[in-house]
C-alpha cells in the first residue's frame, strides 16, 4: 500500500488539499500514490459485490479527510460516479474542501427531515457527488447506527460505482465502528510519526 505524507496538523481545511487544485510539479508524486492506493483498493473491492469503503483515523488531524476527498476524486478521474459522504457529524470538513454549504446533509437524510435527492451536491468535480454532514444532530452514533443508514448504503451502493464515508477518528468516538460491518472494507489513515 502507498503512503502519503500529509501535512495537516492544525490547519484549517480548504479546496487547495485537493490534489486537482495543486500546482503541477507538486501534484505528481500526489496524484501518483492516490492512483496506486486507488489500485490496490479496486483489487480489494473485486472479490465482492459491496462498493462503499469507509475512511477513518485513529486521532484527529490525521488527514483522513483530505484523503476521503482525494481518493473519492482519484476514482472519479476515472469514469466511475462516485459519491462521498462526510459521516463525521461533530466536526465536518468535506464543505470546507470543497467549499459547499453545509446546511442539509447526512443528518437530515437520515432524521428523514429531507430525502437524499434534496441533500446531495452533484458534480462537485466530475463525476463526483457530495453528501455533506448537515447540521450537527443530538445523536450521530445513534443515526449512523440506523436502520436507516443501513438502507441509504444499500440504495446509494447501487446508484454509484463507489461510496467513501468519510468518519470520525476511531479512538475519539464509535461512528467508524458502526459503518464497518456495512461496507467493503475500512481505510486508517495514520499521521506520520
């Protein structure tokens, strides 16, 4: 598995930790580990039928995030609709990288407050839609623990190639843990040293 080194301790999230948006001689090596990290999970994704794949880290300010971001776009700039979803109801980011607004979402869908359709952002970048986190609920384990969560995932890994759920860091709360029997595999991104 390739390694990226991420440099995002402490600083504020933006749409310039998308690799597409960087200058050209800094984006190669980047481009090029998503691309072997985007290989190595469609080797893992073949053998089974599930397509949604969770993103998670064991502390904050890992990059999981930015890594969800950029490997939800790495398999997008490869034809397939993706979708992304930014599980992580205490402390969203993918409205900041992708610099959308935040006020339906995930939290909303399903609160059954508004169906996905309404919540979705299509075609942030090509092929890629967005779900963002939607307003902070009283119960975010207890929502992507739901029935109703179950069902969204079933239904979206039929109406997309690939799903990345984007999740709170493992050893701070229990939201990575409740998706990972519902999916393909799980992602840990670790900080470097």
């Amino acid at each position: 598995m390739a390694i990226i080194r991420n440099k995002t301790i402490d600083r504020q999230l933006s749409s310039a930790d998308l690799f597409c948006n960087m200058s050209p001689g800094k984006a190669f090596r980047i481009i090029e580990t998503y691309k072997n990290i985007r290989t190595s999970l469609l080797f893992t994704l073949s053998s089974g039928h599930d397509n949604a794949f969770v993103v998670t880290s064991a502390e904050p300010n890992s990059g999981k995030s930015v890594t969800s971001a950029n490997l939800a776009l790495s398999f997008a700039q490869n034809g397939t609709r993706v979708l992304l979803i930014d599980c992580d109801m205490r402390n969203p980011s993918q409205q900041k990288i992708f610099e959308k607004e935040n006020n339906t979402g995930l939290s909303d869908v399903l609160a059954g407050m508004t169906s996905f359709a309404d919540a979705v952002k299509h075609d942030v970048k090509e092929n890629l839609d967005l779900l963002t986190a939607g307003p902070t609920p009283p119960n975010p384990s207890e929502l992507l623990g739901s029935e109703n969560m179950l069902l969204l995932l079933e239904q979206l890994s039929q109406q997309y190639d690939y799903v990345f759920v984007d999740t709170p860091p493992v050893n701070v709360v229990s939201d990575a843990f409740m998706l990972a029997k519902k999916v393909a595999g799980v992602m840990l991104v670790a900080r470097q040293k």
